[in-house]
C-alpha cells in the first residue's frame, strides 16, 4: 500500500494531478474527527512533503458538513478525567492540533464544502488558504463549551481579521456565513455550492503550470516564520535565502523559460 493511501475509518486518501486530496468521511456525524483521523491527518501530510508526486495538499469534508470537531467522546471523557486522558504532544512539539499544517512547506490548501466547528474550524484556520462554498459556514465554538481559544487561535486569528474582530468571533461563539467569514478575512474565497473542490484543483493546477514548488515553499516559511522576526531579521533571512537560492536549478529554469515564452519545467519539492 502507498505510504500516500490512508486505511484509517473516517478519513480518505488520494492523488490527482499533483494534488493529495484529504477527505473527512464520517458525513453521518457531521464528520466529527476521532483519534485515528487526527493521527492519519498527520502521517499523511507528513509523507507528503517528501513525496515528489505531491505538488499541494487540499482538506475537505463528505456530506454537508466540513468538520463539526473532536468526536464529543473524547471530549467528554478528557473532561471526566481531569484532563488526564487528553491528547499528549511529543516533547519539543507544539501542543496543537494540526500546528503541523503550518510547518508543511507545500501549500494546504482548504475546500469548506459545510460548517466548520470548534476543532473543524481549527483545522480550516491552520490550512494556508480556504475555498469555501456559498452555503458553507464557521463558528469558532469554544466559548459555549466552556473552553478557552485552543490550539493557537488567539495567536492566529488577531493577525488574520484584527483584535477586536478576533474577540467578538470567539467570544460569542457566532456563527458566520461563508461570505461573512470572507468580508472578515477569515476566508479569501466563495464559490457556488459544491464547486469548492474544483475551485481548488484548478487553482493548484495553475500554480503547478507556472511556477516553483521551491519558491512556494520558501515563502511559505518566510511569511510563518516572519511574524515573530523584526524587520531587520525579516530582510536578512530573505536576503540569505535569495543568495542560497542563486544555486538552485529553477532559477535558471525560470529566466529560460520566460526568455523562450515557454512553460516553466521547475524540479519537484521534496522539502529538503
């Protein structure tokens, strides 16, 4: 079996085009994430970033539903223990759930075909950009369960839509339309009702035809890891990166393809 094929309940796996589609697929409970999904997420994404059939991931969900959240078991049982039996991070990590998305070089990019809840939110916030259908929707959901913003939302959300913006959505656990969401910032698209999918595909295949799996993936570091630098250090890193990359094959590549008006033949990103 492919190390890109998942054989975990609840999550489906597979490739076209260059694009790894992850497929949430428990529709009957409005594809509440258990364990196993949220530990297969992660396998996956993770071969794929060394896989050089991967050019991006997309993340989406069966039935009407995006993602409602953690399965209200493991919640219910991690309230009953104290916390006790709450999901444990590896030493070093950090303790959030899909964290790991940011970290992946390759873009992840988000189809909400639903709603997206508590946990399923996190997950669509933690993708690089959301394609959402006109009929999808968003709540942050942790105020009414008692919870305080998780998994690094109160660091994301006031540098995506603002401070206020960000205490207002998660203080009163509103829930947003689609087009809400985008006139915010938390969603850069909206499409007709069940073309999100598609929307994605051809937005990856556009980029797959013009440009560098390298050079997505050193800006996507760049614009993550220059949110805590200054200014200075900012510039300096791109400065370091841009000497580094004089030595790649694409940038060669590049000049020659826009000199003879032909496409761009850059090498795969297998994230080393």
């Amino acid at each position: 079996m492919s190390a890109l094929s998942s054989n975990a309940a609840g999550l489906d796996a597979r490739i076209e085009d260059g694009l790894l589609i992850l497929t949430l697929d428990r529709p009957e409970v409005l594809n509440a994430l258990t364990r196993e999904m949220i530990d297969e997420l992660r396998r996956l994404t993770d071969a794929a970033e060394n896989d050089p059939e991967v050019f991006a991931i997309a993340i989406t969900g069966a039935g009407r539903a995006f993602c409602s959240g953690l399965d209200i078991s493991l919640l219910a049982a991690a309230a009953e223990s104290g916390g006790s039996s709450a999901r444990q991070f590896p030493e070093g990590e950090i303790p959030g759930l899909f964290v790991h998305l940011l970290a992946c070089s390759k873009p992840v990019v988000c189809a909400l075909n639903g709603v997206a809840a508590v946990g399923g939110f996190v997950l669509a916030m933690m993708c690089d950009l959301r394609f959402a259908s006109e009929n999808a929707s968003l709540t942050a959901g942790f105020s009414n369960r008692g919870l305080p913003a998780e998994h690094g939302t109160s660091w994301l959300l006031p540098r995506r839509i603002g401070t206020a913006r960000a205490l207002d959505f998660m203080w009163t656990s509103a829930k947003i339309s689609a087009t809400e969401a985008q006139e915010i910032g938390l969603v850069e698209h909206v499409v007709p009702a069940g073309t999100e999918l598609n929307a994605v595909k051809a937005y990856v295949a556009d980029l797959k035809a013009r440009v560098s799996p390298r050079a997505l993936a050193m800006i996507k570091q760049q614009v993550y890891g220059h949110l805590d630098l200054g200014f200075r250090a900012a510039v300096e890193d791109s400065f370091a990166r841009a000497l580094a990359g004089l030595k790649h094959p694409d940038i060669g590549e590049g000049a020659r393809a826009f000199m003879e008006k032909r496409p761009p033949r850059f090498l795969p990103w297998t994230g080393e």
